[in-house]
C-alpha cells in the first residue's frame, strides 16, 4: 500500500473514533502544608468537538484519494 494512503487510512480512523470515545481529564486541587497535603482530584471525560472530528475524518478521506492517485 501506498504510504499517503496509509496515514489518510490511520487519520479517518482516529477522526471516526474520536466522535464515540470520550478522553479523560483529571484534575488535581489541594493544600500542601508541610508533611501533610490535603487534595480532591476530579475525573471527567470529555469528547472532542465534532468540528475536529469532522476536519480529521475529511482530512484522512482527502489523503487516502491523494494516495490513490497519485500512482495509479
């Protein structure tokens, strides 16, 4: 397989599971006073903006006909 088409393939795969799977982010808040911390550390999970998703999906579908043609 041709290289470009590979990564185009890769890119439309990512921007396709980017719309289901949500990506966890933590956050950390606390006090630290000597030996002694004291924190509450939040988890959420957040998806990427479909905008993203839909520029990597167009993206990756462009490279993979680029790859295409290119050669053939």
């Amino acid at each position: 397989m041709k290289p470009l088409f590979v990564v185009g393939l890769v890119i439309l795969i990512l921007g396709i599971g980017s719309l289901f799977v949500p990506l966890p982010k933590k956050e950390r808040a606390g006090l630290e006073v000597g030996g002694v911390s004291l924190g509450v550390e939040t988890t959420h999970k957040e998806t990427v903006s479909p905008i993203v998703s839909g520029v990597l999906i167009l993206a990756g579908a462009a490279m993979m006909i680029a790859g295409k043609r290119k050669n053939g």
